[in-house]
C-alpha cells in the first residue's frame, strides 16, 4: 500500500487507547535468555504454516549441522514501557516471555541475499497495552497471560508464564489460565552468575558455545565457517557494531464479511535497537524447561523439543534500555 493510499489513524490517546506510537522504549529490562535445543524439521514446518504462506518472501530456519535447531526463551521485566513519540502518556511496566526461532530470509525475486532475522513465534505479556500495541502495530503473536519473575536471590528460582489454555479444542471444552512455561533451578539465583561482563566477551562466550554444539571454530569476521555459523557471526558482529537485533512478523487482520480472510496482511521487518547495557553475565546451566500440556498451545511439537520437560543449555542475563524501531513492509 503506498503512502498516498494510507487513512490517517483516528487516534483515541485521550479516551482509553491502548496502541502506543511506535518506536516503543522500555527502560531498566532485565531479560533472562535460555537457549534451547529444538527440532528444525519441526520448526521449519511451523515457519512454513505462518510466514511462508505469505508467498512474497521465502523464510528457512537457521540450524547447526549435528545440533538441530537453536532456538531461544527470554523472559523481560521492564521498569518503563513508554511510546518515544509520546511521552505525556507515561509509561507502564512491562513483563514478557517469548520464545524465539533464527531465520534466514529473502525476497522470492532472488535479486537479494539471505538475511538474518528473529521470528517469536509464542509471547505472552501482562498488560493490554504491551498486546496491542505490539499486535496492531508490528504484527507479534502476542497474548494476555501473567508473568512470574523471581524477585529474591535465595532458595529455589522459577521463572513463569501463565496463558489461556485449552486442554482439547471443541465445544465443550473450557479454557482456563494455567501455567504454560517454567524455567526452574534448585539453587540460589545468586549462585548462578558466573561472572560479569560487557556485552562482546558475553556474546563472544555465546558464539563459542554454539561453535561447540556445531564443533566449529568461530572467528568474528570469519567467512569460512559453515554456513550456518557464519549467519550467527554476521548477526553477533550486527549487535555488536550497530547494537540492533533484526525481527520479523506476519502482520494481518481478519475480514469482518469473511473469515477465511484478511483484510490486511504483512510481512514486517522491524529492529530492536539496544541503546545501552546496564549489566550482564552468563549464568550456570542447570536450568530445566517444563512445558504445560494443551491443545491450544502445541509448543513442544511446534518447536521440536525433546519434551514437556527439557535441559536448559545455556543461560545468559543482561539489564538494558532498548528501543523497537518503526518497521517496514518485507515485498
């Protein structure tokens, strides 16, 4: 749709709106990132049912040969959400969990390159605004749910997230919130820094532990990994020199005359620009995932891991400010 074409948003900022202006901001997050072993196999199929069934760009996940499908759980605990733009509308907390899939895409044309991008493909959020504003304007498959954030340093450690589930999809089947996600350790959370860091030794230890899982030898600037670890040099060398880390969504709205369409449908590219690292740090890696079971929410096989319960492979935590960037339309 060109500019021109475009009707000027009929704003409700001062009669309940609850869509933010982008860019968004969230100051002071403190975000705790699990990575995971999945399926690709799986997870391609999934890409393939959302994004590549948008015909105008193609999308494949980006997997490590012996390994499958590293894929990423964060949760985030934001002291401020507030709209850029529009500060005299105050801010809000924000608390998140998402899980996130590594792509590689590009347009259908061939003219262009594969690219690097991150698809999150389940988030789950506490407040109205944080799901609509990230629905409306960006297209992320967000939900209303509760979030669980350990907030002491001793005994046990759970990070949570609750959602509307239903145990079996049919008629007389009652959803009802229950938890869905649960990264648990027996330790004390202040046992499991293993040392602090800026964000390059931080990602540098990332890329070395993915090289392992590959049994690859990384080099930052390397152009004779594989492939695959190449994609993941190009993306930690992105963070490093530009500090953004690339998305992607499928933005769209449901016909109101017929439900098999929509009335809009995008592919979103959009950035989040990190505009500075309070604190970070990897932690120790004795965290399990436990996964609820339901129909409405297929995790496990969507995502192709091991179980309702699986290992946690590395743990990394980190406060910042960042901010999500206006997208643009992927043709």
């Amino acid at each position: 749709m060109e500019p021109s074409s475009k009707s000027r948003y009929v704003s409700r900022a001062t009669h309940g709106e609850q869509v933010g202006l982008q860019p968004g901001v969230v100051m002071g997050a403190k975000t705790w990132t699990f990575l995971l072993q999945g399926d690709a196999v799986a997870a391609q199929k999934l890409v393939d049912q959302q994004l590549n069934a948008v015909e105008k760009v193609s999308f494949r996940v980006l997997s490590l040969p012996g390994f499958g499908c590293p894929l990423f759980l964060s949760f985030l605990d934001g002291e401020k959400l507030f709209s850029k733009d529009a500060p005299e509308m105050g801010f809000s907390a924000d608390q998140e969990c998402s899980f996130w899939i590594p792509l590689l895409y590009r347009n259908n044309d061939g003219f262009l390159g594969w690219e690097f991008a991150f698809w999150m493909p389940y988030v789950i959020v506490d407040t109205a605004v944080a799901m609509a504003t990230g629905y409306e304007v960006w297209g992320f498959f967000k939900e209303i749910g509760k979030i669980h954030i350990p907030r002491g340093t001793q005994g046990p450690t759970n990070w949570g997230a609750d959602a509307m589930l239903f145990q079996s999809l049919n008629p007389e089947t009652k959803g009802d919130v229950e938890r869905l996600v649960t990264v648990s350790k027996e330790s004390d959370l202040r046992q499991s820094q293993k040392g602090r860091f800026s964000l390059r030794p931080m990602l540098s230890l990332f890329l070395r532990k993915l090289a392992r899982l590959a049994k690859t030898r990384p080099v930052f600037g390397d152009n004779t990994a594989s492939p695959p670890l190449e994609s993941w040099i190009t993306f930690v060398n992105l963070i490093l020199k530009g500090k953004q880390v690339p998305l992607v969504n499928l933005k769209q709205f449901r016909d109101v005359e017929d439900p098999d369409l929509a009335c809009y449908q995008a592919l979103i590219h959009s950035t989040i620009t990190i505009q500075k690292v309070h604190q970070s740090y990897v932690m120790k890696d004795d965290f399990t995932l436990s996964i609820g079971r339901a129909a409405s929410h297929p995790i496990v096989h969507d995502l192709g891991l091991k179980g309702q319960q699986s290992n946690v492979i590395a743990a990394f935590y980190s406060k910042m400010d960042f901010e999500v960037d206006p997208g643009r339309e992927l043709k």
